[in-house]
C-alpha cells in the first residue's frame, strides 16, 4: 500500500516507467538496479485464519441501535490497538464505483509516456504527480511500481486525461472522505473520547486527502523485486482498495500477513500521526507491497491527514487517563511529511525523531 509520499533524490536519473520496462518482450529476469533480497524466512503467511485482518461492519458502526454502534467502536478500538489494520464493509461506496476508480487510473497508467510526463515532478505536495519510484533508502533499489498522486482535499484536483477520470475521483473522494470520518469518529469513541474530538483536534475540514494509485505490473522473478519496501502511513488514517490481485502484508506479531480483503471491502489502517496522539496506544503498523508474476496489480491507498499547519500531539485527556508522559514532541503534518521525504528518514523512523529522549 502506498500512502507515503515517496521522496525524490536530486541526483535521480531519468528513467522508463515500470510498465514500459515490464512490457518489453525482451525481459525475462528482473534487472540488477530493480533486485530486492528478500529473507527467505520472511514470507507472508497466506492461509492461517488467526491471521486474518479484523472486519468492521460499516452499517452497524453507524447504525441508529446505540448497542450495534458500541459493539463496533469496541471491535475498532482492539482492532487499532492489536493490529493498526482493518477491513470494512457495508460502508455503502458502490462496489461499480470502486471498480470505476481502478479502471480509470489503469487508463491513467496506460497513456503513452509522453502524454504523462507533465505530470511528472519532484515537489512534494504539488497537486499532482506521477512517476515511478527510486528509493535511494533501499541500497539504491528501484521499485517495481509506477504511481500517480493525486490532492483531493482540501482543494480538489484532477487529471483532464484519460477521459472520465475527472468525473470518477471526484465521486470516489466524496464518498471515501465520508466513510473515513466515520472511522475516525468511531476511532475517537473507541479512545473514550466524543465522536468528533480527533476531527476538531485535527482540523479535519482542511484536512489533506490523497488517491494514491499505484501499478504493479506482472514482474519475471518476483522473489527478487518489491513493489513498496516495508514502511508506515505519515496520516492519520488510510483507506484501500486494489483490484482481484492481492500484494499487501501486514507484519503481525513479528510475522508478515498477506491481506486477503472481502471483495468491495476498504482495507484501513492508522498512520503515523495517530500514533502520536494517541501516545503509542494505536500504533501505525509496518506494511509492504509484493509483486507477482501473474498479473498487474493496481491499488489505490486514500490517506487522510490533519490540515498541513496542524501539529499533533499526544491527547491530554488520555495521558491524564493512563497516567502517562507525552511520548512525542509536536511538529506540523507538512513539516513530518517533509521529514519523510528526507534523508533523515533514511536513517531513523519518522516517529523516533519526534519521540521524547527519556521516554
């Protein structure tokens, strides 16, 4: 899952995208600068049930029955705590939409290259960017994947290419925006807290939103390549949806979980700024992106943030609660997206630059 927002070396060299490079007749092994080692030992786990991410059902954790609704503000609460990672369903985004969505960013990725190079950039939080990902933390590892990111709120952006992509994401943003603020809410009830607490904390009305679409194209050796290396989510929440292929792990109780989603189910996970403010009580969970030798995967990770100018900082009524310390010093949602994108990043976990020393 890609909700990072990938940094760009200065010294990044030009290069093909992915999908030009996987659909060359010629390839037939992944070429050096795109080979990953991966542990042997350090497989996803595909088919034991105790394994299984959580499901929260949509409906019930907003229905009118202040039972049902509290039964899943509780199975969201463990669910944060004991994994970071969820599945919701019956969330009420039309299952034709959501296809809608990974059809038009396939078109997207489908242009010839020159039609998207306008879209290519090195600036963090233009509205929109394309590229395909060279990650200098990963031993100067290429990625096996092209993205597309796209801001959709506050302000609203789009693409005028390909045609019907405009008229989609618009739908797709509204209606993903609604669901997670009702998770967030649900978040915020679970922490004890009154359903809008984290939102108003948070400035969620300005708060960043982005369609992240990724391409993974069918890879020779796929043992030898990653689509996204291990990281975390710099938000608050994200949501995903991808298409019939499967990639994303999970690392559970120091094992590597493949996410087997309920079909039209969003996957949802907190991020790193959730982790602050609830002072290490829900934590934002390592996740990667395999690749395949099958088939193209496309997902689209939605991250929701705070408004940029917005600092987060552990909640004062929970530390009051637990009788704890802050763990975490403040810093904008900007400034902590600049540091991911920094080599500084590179060398420590984002969260560990915030963490108080003598905690």
């Amino acid at each position: 899952m890609a909700p990072t927002v990938t940094s760009v070396d200065a010294t990044e060299p030009k290069v093909a995208s992915i999908k030009t490079l996987a659909d060359s007749d010629a390839l037939t092994y992944v070429p050096t600068e795109y080979t990953y080692t991966m542990d042997p030992n350090d497989k996803g786990d595909e088919n034991d049930p105790e394994h299984s991410i959580p499901i929260i059902d949509f409906a019930l954790l907003t229905s009118a029955s202040p039972d049902e609704r509290a039964q899943m503000i509780q199975k969201i609460g463990k669910a944060c705590e004991e994994w970071g990672f969820f599945q919701v369903i019956n969330h009420g985004v039309p299952e034709s939409l959501m296809k809608e969505m990974i059809d038009a960013c396939r078109r997207f990725f489908e242009l010839p290259e020159e039609e998207k190079k306008e879209f290519q950039t090195r600036n963090l939080l233009d509205p929109i960017k394309c590229g395909t990902s060279f990650n200098v933390a990963i031993d100067k590892v290429r990625l096996w994947r092209d993205y597309l990111k796209v801001i959709a709120h506050p302000e609203f952006n789009s693409l005028y290419k390909p045609a019907g992509y405009s008229e989609v994401s618009l739908e797709f943003s509204k209606r993903t925006h609604a669901v997670a603020t009702e998770i967030l809410n649900g978040i915020s009830e679970s922490l004890g807290l009154e359903a809008d607490y984290i939102a108003k904390a948070m400035n969620w009305d300005r708060g960043l939103q982005i369609l992240a679409a990724n391409y993974y194209p069918a890879c020779p050796q796929p043992d030898l390549a990653i689509g996204i290396p291990p990281h975390t989510d710099h938000g608050l929440v994200t949501l995903l949806i991808q298409n019939d292929m499967c990639g994303l792990e999970v690392k559970h109780n120091d094992q590597w979980v493949l996410v087997k989603a309920a079909p039209g189910a969003f996957v949802v996970n907190v991020g790193d700024q959730m982790q602050i403010l609830t002072n290490d009580k829900y934590r934002s969970v390592w996740h990667r992106a395999t690749v395949n030798n099958t088939a193209t995967r496309i997902s689209i990770a939605v991250p929701h943030g705070p408004a940029l100018d917005t600092p987060a900082l552990p909640i004062s009524e929970l530390l009051e609660k637990e009788g704890e310390k802050a763990k975490y010093i403040g810093m904008t949602y900007e400034k902590f997206m600049e540091l991911q994108a920094s080599p500084a990043a590179y060398m420590m976990p984002c969260l560990d630059h915030l963490r108080v020393k003598d905690n």
